[in-house]
C-alpha cells in the first residue's frame, strides 16, 4: 500500500497547515511555537519538543517544548547544573539507542522510536533512561532528527507517558514533515536575522551563487535555463534590496547557514550531471 493510502484526508490537510502555520507564525527564538502546537495536535501526545545541542562543547543550546493544556516553555542557554545534570550525562546520552545510531551511521532522514532500539524492560535499565529520562515519565517518544552544523544536533521529538506506542501512521506523517520542517525552521532563522523571505528555488540559486557557479553551471546544475536563472537573481536582487551577487548571498544566508566554497572549476561539469538540487 503507497504512503497515501496509509493517510486519512485529514492527516493531509493537517500536515499542510503545519508548514502553513509555521511560516505564518513569528519566528520567535527557535523553532515557530505554531509548529509545535500543529504537531501535537496532529500526533497526539504529552510532550512536543524542539532542541539543540553542541556536542564539541557539551553543552545545551535550545530547548522548546510544548505540553498539554497548551503549556509553552523555552530556555536558550542553560546554567551549570542544568548543563550536566548527573556526572555522566553526556556519556550515557551518547550511548542510548537512537543517539548511537545517528552517530554510527550519520542517518539523519529516519524518523526513530525509542521501541526501535528497547524492549519496555531494556529501556528502564538504559543508563540514560533510567537517570535522566525515567523521571520525566514518559514511556514512548519520537525523535525526527533535523540537519544541523557538524558537532552540534538538531531535533524534534514527541512523547508520551501513558496508552500506547506511536505506530507507523505517526512515524510515516512525521517523515513526509521532515524535510518542510526543516525549511520552516531555516525560514525562521533568515527571518530572526531580518532578511528577506525567499523562495526555496530562489535559496538554490542563491547558495550556488556563495559557492561561485556562474549562471550557466546553475542552470545546468538546476536543470533549469539561465534566463530562468537571471529571472530568479532579479526576484532576490529585488527582496534584498542589494545589486551583487555576493552581497546577496551575505544578507539573506545566515553565517551558519551558508555552504562551503565550491569545488574545483574542473570538478563542476560532474557536479552538474549529478546534482539536481541543492
């Protein structure tokens, strides 16, 4: 049975306003509340999270979640105890199952189940779990891994405390989300920045061009014409309100958001043949 048929009509509107409202809503200080609202009406459940992490460094960035009863919360930043909440907190997340995995085998496309990887009685002996977890009380969770810059990790994640396990009609919904979650979220980034709203076509080409395509090796990587090409720099020329090139490229790609430089000129005409988007 194809993924459709596995949706009810609802589901699918419902995962349309999800985006919709996420890109309405004000981009506050992470991910828009709006997504987390629409999620956890979408798949209930107790909890609906959004965080960030710095592996290199140890430490929490963001976390945002949302409860039950419409409850929101956010701290950006976290004092020394909270940092380490046990001695070996960051160890023991670094072992738990799904952690482990990402790790292991830089997967981040699946959408995880903490019943992916535990039985209920191995769960409860997990040092993570049982330490830091368990307290919370919630008994199942779904973790939709985001991309982010290398050392740290990016996530949302929703839990429940009580009834039964999320099935694979969650799983599915949250992995057709994935990728739109994660526009959403670098929308909310560009905006936080004051710059301007593009369109995710118009971010293609403006990528290529920090990583210094010419308008032909656009259009060739985009399998789109260069007037296509010239008529989407205008687009940006106009929301930005800048005249070059690079000068675009630094206002609407937040610094950490923005690619590496290109690859070698010789390297290019593979890249073309390979590279459908961006």
């Amino acid at each position: 049975m194809g993924t459709a048929g596995l949706l009810r009509e609802r589901d699918l509107r419902a995962l349309a306003s999800v985006i919709e409202d996420g890109l309405r809503d004000d981009p506050g200080e992470a991910m828009p509340w709006a997504v987390l609202e629409r999620l956890r009406e979408l798949i209930p459940c107790r909890h609906v999270a959004f965080s960030e992490l710095n592996f290199l460094e140890k430490q929490p960035i963001t976390l945002q979640h949302v409860e039950e009863a419409g409850k929101r919360t956010i701290a950006c930043g976290f004092t020394t105890k909270q940092q380490f909440p046990y001695p070996q907190y960051w160890i023991h997340r670094g072992q738990f199952g799904p952690n482990r995995y990402i790790q292991r085998t830089g997967d981040m496309v699946s959408v995880l189940r903490w019943s992916d990887f535990y039985s209920p009685a191995a769960l409860k002996n997990a040092p993570y779990y049982a330490e830091y977890l368990r307290p919370m009380g919630d008994l199942h969770a779904l973790i939709v891994p985001l991309p982010a810059e290398p050392g740290r990790r990016r996530q949302l994640s929703l839990d429940r405390d009580s009834g039964p396990d999320f099935d694979e009609n969650d799983r599915i919904i949250l992995q057709l989300l994935r990728p739109h979650l994660h526009e959403v979220y670098l929308d909310a980034e560009r905006r936080r920045h004051g710059t301007a709203h593009l369109s995710r076509r118009e971010l293609e080409v403006l990528r290529l061009v920090a990583q210094g395509y010419s308008n032909v090796d656009i259009g060739r990587i985009l399998f789109i014409s260069v007037a296509t090409v010239r008529k989407h720099m205008e687009h940006i020329f106009d929301r930005t309100g800048v005249r070059t090139r690079s000068a675009a490229a630094a206002l609407a790609l937040p610094s950490d958001l923005r690619p590496l430089p290109a690859r070698r000129p010789e390297l290019r005409a593979k890249e073309s043949r390979g590279i459908g988007s961006v």
